[in-house]
C-alpha cells in the first residue's frame, strides 16, 4: 500500500519483518523479494535515488540501452506495490533500537512535516550515494551535462568514452589516480584541479610520462548544446575543448541515521559479508552504502541476498524444517 501523511497511522502499531530504507534499484528489489516470502515489508524512499538521474542504463542486462534510471524506478515501485508491500515517501531521520526491535523514525513531507515512528525486526540499509559534483557559480550548468556525457563513474561508464578527449575533474591528487585507470579506454585525458588542491612533482612527472595534460586553472563553464558538453571555459576565457568528461569527487554517503548503532565500517561503507549482513546480525545494507562495485545490476542482486538473509533467519526462529521430499537432489538448500 502507498502510504501518506493521510494513512501512515494505519502502520505505526506494526512491526514488519522488515524495513527498507532507500527506495533505488537495491531496496526495491530487497522488497520484492521479501513479499514474495511472504514477510511483511516496508520500503520508506526519500527520492531522487542516483539511478534517477542516470539517463541512459546502457549497462543492465535486458533492458534497452536508452532506458531512463527512472523508468526502471517507476517499474520496480510498481512491482513492488503489486506483491502488497507498503511503501512511504519520507526521510530517515534515526533509528533506535530497543531490545529486538528497531524504531524508524522519519519526517513526513517537506512543508508541514509530520513525525512519525514505525518498527521493525530486521532493517535493510539502501539508502546510496550522492556523487559530488564540481561547483561552479552557476550549478544549472553542471547539471545540464551530468548523468549525459559528463559521466561520475568510470566502471559503468569507461566504455562511453573510448578513444574520446575526456576531462577528469577531481578534488585531491588521490582523486585524479582514476586517469590511469580511464586510460585503458582512452589516451586522450586531460586532468583538472580548478586550483582547488596542489599535486606532487612526482605525481606531475607521472602525467607527464603518460602523456596526459594537466590545467589548474579556475573552471568558468561548461560548454556545449543539446546535454553533451564539448568542453571547458576557464576563468581566463580559455577553451579546452573535451568530447566527454569524468567527474571524480567523491560521494556523500546517507547512512547518518544509523550513527547510534555500533556497526563495522571500512572508510564511509559498511561492511558485509556474502549475504549483505553487516557486522550487526538483524541489520543489513545494499548497493552504493556497502563495500564493492557501485552498480545498478550489483544493487539489484544484493536486496536479493539481503532478503534472502532476512527469510532464512525468520524460518530458523520459527522452526520451519525444509519439505526434503520436495527437494530435488541436486539442489543445495541453505536452511
């Protein structure tokens, strides 16, 4: 059920058995997966997941390669709606645990925000990334490139720029490393600091050596028309002209809400084991928030795992013993 400021009061004497923050490509596929097990869920989406603003998914296995981020959204809401799981459009602001349970307690809507508290036996941490990106006066002019070919992730992305003149845009010398690796698909690169950060002789010999030009000049704009940048203007009314750009500036990680629960990290992900089960057992976490490949197609498989993990623990504590007879030889149940 879509839930709103009118009904969510329907919800809050409930405890699910489980409850998915972040309504992306990784927690709507966790919530399917857990209706489809026949457990209560809730799914509470803030909005504007990263795959929202990805205009084109050329990289998920079945689906046209011009098909928005949001359209696979709008799909897997309503999937997720279609097998009974509820569904709220708030944000997080902490969660609690009290003996066995976990409170989630949220903010209703922007304007007159209403509070709200709903509980839980297992939590599912979906809620991703935000990728940094360059600040310029007018931010309008970033965003009419980003997510076209003005790309924030060389694993998805690196094939989109073969052979083309990309700009690398960084925040530290650290962050300009991914030119070598943007490398194996084109020698075409130039890097650009924006006179933010001051980089090592040995670090410049290195550009040098690989043939990669490097401008510490103050960006202006970008230009170009139609979404697809065709390069840089500097602050000195220069023009370096590019054919596509990698934004490398690291991300915002939204998992603050979990601050008062002693739970394993490695830098700002958390870390999991096979199944997505973080260093807390009743807590597990997907996608962009855990550590490993930032990928629609990997978020997706993951709210899988982790609903499955969820399934499993639920059958142990109630004592459901698999129908042996029904099981075919050849299939290894985990139980």
């Amino acid at each position: 059920m879509q839930l709103s400021k009118q009904n969510f009061q329907e919800r809050t004497d409930k405890v699910y058995d489980a409850i998915v923050i972040g309504g992306g490509a990784g927690g709507l596929s966790a919530g399917v997966y857990l209706q489809r097990y026949l457990l209560s869920s809730l799914i509470i989406d803030k909005g504007k997941a990263r795959s929202f603003w990805m205009q084109e998914l050329h990289n998920y296995l079945g689906l046209p390669p011009d098909t928005p981020g949001r359209t696979l959204l709008k799909h897997g809401k309503d999937h997720y709606l279609s097998v009974g799981g509820d569904l709220l459009n708030a944000y997080v602001e902490e969660v609690v645990e009290e003996g066995d349970i976990f409170v989630v307690r949220v903010k209703i809507g922007r304007q007159d925000s209403i509070y709200a508290e709903f509980r839980t036996k297992y939590l599912i941490a979906a809620s991703g990334i935000i990728d940094n990106l360059p600040f310029l006066d007018d931010m309008q002019n970033v965003y009419e490139y980003a997510g076209y070919n003005l790309h924030v992730c060389l694993i998805c992305d690196g094939y989109e720029m073969a052979d083309k003149k990309v700009g690398i845009f960084g925040k530290n010398q650290r962050s300009l490393e991914v030119a070598f690796s943007l490398g194996w698909f084109t020698p075409h690169i130039t890097l650009f600091t924006q006179d933010m950060f001051d980089v090592t002789p040995q670090f410049r010999q290195r550009l040098e050596d690989y043939g990669y030009e490097l401008i510490e000049e103050p960006i202006e704009k970008f230009i170009g028309e139609n979404h697809q940048m065709t390069g840089v203007q500097l602050m000195n009314s220069s023009v370096v002209e590019l054919e596509a750009g990698l934004i490398s500036m690291g991300s915002q990680y939204h998992s603050g809400y979990l601050s008062s629960i002693d739970i394993q990290r490695q830098g700002e992900n958390l870390v999991t084991d096979k199944m997505c089960r973080t260093s807390h057992p009743r807590i597990f976490a997907i996608g962009d928030l855990k550590v490993g490949l930032n990928q629609v197609v990997i978020a997706a498989a993951d709210g899988a795992l982790a609903a499955t993990g969820i399934w499993q623990d639920i059958r142990r504590e109630k004592g459901v013993k698999p129908r042996l007879d029904k099981i075919d030889s050849s299939f290894s149940l985990v139980s």
